[in-house]
C-alpha cells in the first residue's frame, strides 16, 4: 500500500494529464472524422452501381482516394503529413500536432464503415419510401442514416478504439499522451511499472468507450426495445 501511494505520488499527475491528452487525441478526431467520414460514405455509397445515384467515375475516384488512405500505416502517415501538419495546426507537437494526422487516417476509415452501414438496411424500406414519393436526400436521411444508427454507432466504438491506438503512436513521435509515457518512462528509463500503469489506463479506457457505445448502440436500436 505504502509502495502504491508513493507511486502515485510521483507519477499520479504526470498519468492523469496525459490519460486526459489521449482522450482529446481520440475524441477530438473521432468527431471531426465522422463529420467529414459520414457525407463520404454516403456519397460513395450512392453513387456505387445500383445505387440512389450511379456514377462510376465518381465512385471510382472516391473509392481509390480512400483506399490509399486507409493502405498507409500511420507511423508513416504521421511523417509525411508534417508539413501539412504545420501549416494547419501550427505546430507538430503535442496533442495539437497530434489531431491533424488522427483525423486523416480516421476520415478513409470511417467512410468505409458508413458505406457498409448503409448497405445493411433493409432495400424494402427504401423502395417503400420511394414509392411514397421521397426524394434521393429523403431516403438518405429519413431511411439509410435513420436506420443505420446503431450500426454507426457500433462503428463509431471501432473508431475511438482503433484512434486510441493511433494515439498512442502519435506519443512515440511527439504527441505526448499515454503512448509517450509509456516509451519514456518504461523504455527509455527502465521504469517498468510506468508502463505496466499506462497500459492498464489504455485497457480501463478501452473498456470504458465499448461499454458507453454498446448501451447507446440498444438504446437506439429498435430491434432490441
């Protein structure tokens, strides 16, 4: 017990602000990824053959960009955005440094996800609303997102767990976070037990987003009410 609190002494405050920079390092791109990643999937999905609107070229083009964007590690990613990185946020340290290449990675990641969400829901229900005279927005919002809900929504668990991961890359380059602590303090220093703890954090926090999401997920579906 007494081993623990001077642990804690010494490092309590160094893991609760960096646990806190990879939580903003996960939600913060989460949401801008969604933002953008959602109207991509959409009009990836539309466009595909058979879709609301077919258009090959478009669908083509949409399909290659994100597929190179989903094909680059992101330990690579995260170097070859630095100019970018630093036209755009400023710097490229730090959690700041650190959004910009989350959000880029997330981006292709999520739109694939939206597509596969929209490609579960039920083509009665579309043709049933088409029939009712909806037009191509009308089914996208009132009939493919509607009811894709708790399928975005398990996808959006996907997302912050896999940024979390990412996150902890980002540390290794600069970033800060748990993924910094974890290498300077356990690798670099030999303090074991620093790691072990950030490691547990990354575990708790996992736990903690899949556990919100999967509630959220059955409140929102309607098959399980």
């Amino acid at each position: 017990m007494g081993e623990l609190q001077v642990f804690f002494a010494e490092y309590g405050a160094l893991l609760a602000a960096e646990t806190w920079n990879t939580v903003l390092m996960t939600l913060i791109p989460t949401v801008v990824a969604y933002l953008v990643g959602i109207p991509l999937g959409v009009l990836l999905f539309i466009s595909a053959p058979g879709g609301l609107r077919p258009n090959r070229v478009l669908n083509a083009v949409l399909g290659w960009i994100i597929n190179i964007g989903r094909s680059i590690p992101f330990v690579i990613l995260i170097v070859v955005l630095i100019p970018a990185t630093r036209l755009v946020m400023g710097t490229t340290l730090g959690v700041p440094g650190a959004i910009f290449p989350l959000i880029i990675a997330a981006v292709p990641f999520v739109a694939r996800m939206v597509e596969q969400s929209l490609a579960e829901v039920d083509a009665g229900l579309v043709e049933a609303a088409q029939s009712f005279g909806a037009n191509i927005w009308q089914v996208v919002v009132k009939v493919y997102l509607k009811e894709s809900v708790p399928s975005l929504v398990r996808g959006a668990a996907i997302t912050l767990i896999t940024l979390l991961g990412y996150s902890a890359i980002a540390g290794m380059v600069g970033a800060g976070g748990l993924g910094d602590v974890a290498v300077r303090y356990g690798y670099m220093r030999y303090e074991v037990e620093v790691m072990v703890a950030a490691l547990l954090i990354c575990i708790v926090l996992v736990q903690i987003m899949q556990s919100i999401m999967n509630v959220v997920a059955r409140r929102v579906d309607k098959r399980s009410r």
